[in-house]
C-alpha cells in the first residue's frame, strides 16, 4: 500500500498510526481524511513572514513595471486580494496610484 508523501518536508517515508499519517523525519502528523488544509499556500514576505489574502504591504524595493516606464517606489502600499502558487508572480495586489496588479512576494513587506 502506497502512502502519499509528507505535506510538510515532501518525504517519502510516512508511516500510519491508526486513523493519522505521521512523518519521521519532520515529526508532522496528519488525518489523510481531513484534505481542507491542503489548499493553504505558505508564501512568504522579504522578511520570511507569512501573507494572507486581505493582507496590508509595502513594497520593499522600487519595481519597474512591465511594460510600461512607470516604477513604483520603495514603501509603496497595497493590499493582497488573492495568491496563488506560482514561481515568479503570488500575489494579486490592488497597488496605491497603480491599481490592481501581481507582484513577487519577496520584494514586498508585511505591514
């Protein structure tokens, strides 16, 4: 019988205790019934805080904008209206004097 990988470390080595799945090398334990809490994204900010959608930032470096000559200043402030799982582009910010846009979450701050 196959056992899905650790949600936590991604090992392979998971093994079950009664109704729970439980890692050995991260100690994470886990109900595999239980999948709501799978859809949770961990991104974090510049300063390794974790972002939630409703979020309050401030841009910790200037930005050029794609494709256009606007750059957007170090301090500028936004609010995240939804993020998703992606390598460059998480957050979908509705940015002050920009309006709505997706910035890479490590050049933003946690307000």
């Amino acid at each position: 019988m196959s056992l899905p990988p650790c949600p936590s470390c991604q090992s392979e080595y998971v093994y079950q205790d009664q109704d729970n799945l439980i890692c050995p090398e991260c100690a994470y334990e886990w109900n595999p019934e239980e999948v709501a809490e799978d859809a949770k994204l961990n991104i974090k900010d510049a300063n390794g805080t974790l972002l939630a959608e409703g979020d309050k930032i401030t841009l910790a470096k200037d930005i050029k904008v794609k494709g256009s000559s606007q750059v957007l200043k170090i301090g500028t402030k936004a609010v995240i209206r939804r993020m998703k799982d992606s390598n460059d582009h998480q957050l979908d910010c509705r940015v002050d004097g920009a309006g709505d846009m997706i910035v890479t979450a490590k050049y933003v701050k946690k307000v």
